[in-house]
C-alpha cells in the first residue's frame, strides 16, 4: 500500500518536473518526503551510500547512534574547554593566607556562631579563592579564538549531518539520533551545561 503510494507519488513528480524542465532525466529529480517512511534502502549523504541489507542498514544506524552521541561529547568538550580558559582568564588560583586565622578559632570565641556558621572552604579553612570579581569584555587571544572557532565549526558540521539524516523522514535514522543523543547525554550531559560566572 506504502509502496504504490509511493511509485504513483514518484510517477506524478517526475511527469510534473519532465514537463516543467522539458523532458530532463529522471535520475536528477529529487522528491522530498513529507512523512515517514520505513524503507530500508534509503540513501544517507549520496547515492553511493544507501543500505542493500539488513546489516548494511543496521549498520548505517549504528554509524548515526555513534555520530549523535559524539555531538553530545563535543558539546561537553565545548563546554570544558570554555571553562579551562575563563578560569586561566579571571587568574583563578588558590592560595593559603598568612595570618588569617581559621575559622574554627573564630567561631569557638562565638558559641552561637558555632551552630549557626557553615564554612564553603571545608577542612581547608585558611584558604581562599583570589579572582577578578567581573570581567567585560574577552580579549580575542590566538591560543584561544581558533580553537574556539574549529570546535564550533565541527559541531556544526556534525549538527548537519544528523539533520540531514533525520530530513530523509526515515523511521530508523530518526530513531538512531534520538537514541544517539540519549546515549551522549547519558555519558557526557553533566559536563555540557551553561556554567553560570
């Protein structure tokens, strides 16, 4: 039923685009699906890439898991690395206080203080954390910019290969990046998040 539907959808476009293009050959008519569709031969990128089996179709799925969860880990890396340069950019670096008492000392003077004080440094209580307190605007750096700029561009590419992998409307390339991007997420979502500064 899929099937004639289909063949008669592919006879009325190619008469209709033969007629407008004045009998131009059929190969070079491209139809765009409008629903999903659960073709095993289905093409991904080419013409030279379209599955003729189950396993070449089973592992052009796999091709499409590993590729969605590999945006979700450049994304992590994205956001690792964007972290590593604003902390090497804001001079963050940890260092022991002479003369500052613990606060352990400060407290045991205070009894209500005792149960009612917490300390964010912990066990480590003569140290602090020096920084910048506000930054307004990044310097463009050469040891940070084109790095920058190459992990965007990869991303980009690979968000555009999984769009058009998910444009063929076919059932299990679709299901293959949503289950590829579940996966990613599943690995590596905790590190790919906004860091608030």
């Amino acid at each position: 039923m899929e099937m004639s539907g289909m063949s008669g959808m592919d006879g009325m476009d190619g008469g209709s685009m033969d007629g407008s293009m004045g009998g131009g050959n059929s190969s070079m008519v491209m139809t765009m699906m409008a629903v999903f569709q659960t073709n095993m031969a289905t093409s991904l990128y080419s013409t030279a890439w379209t599955p003729s089996s189950t396993g070449s179709y089973a592992g052009t799925c796999i091709f499409l898991i590993v590729l969605a969860a590999l945006m979700r880990g450049l994304l992590a890396l994205k956001w690792w690395q964007e972290d590593r340069w604003l902390d090497r950019e804001l001079n963050r670096r940890y260092v022991v206080v002479n003369g500052r008492p613990p606060l352990s000392q400060t407290l045991s003077r205070d009894s209500l203080a005792k149960h009612m004080m917490l300390s964010e440094n912990g066990v480590e209580e003569d140290v602090m954390v020096v920084q910048k307190r506000t930054v307004h605007k990044r310097p463009w750096r050469l040891s940070v910019d084109p790095i920058r700029a190459l992990i965007d561009m990869v991303i980009a590419g690979v968000g555009y290969l999984l769009m058009l992998a998910v444009m063929t409307m076919n059932v299990g390339y679709f299901m293959s990046v949503l289950g590829g991007t579940f996966l990613g997420s599943l690995l590596v979502g905790r590190y790919a998040t906004i860091s608030v500064h």
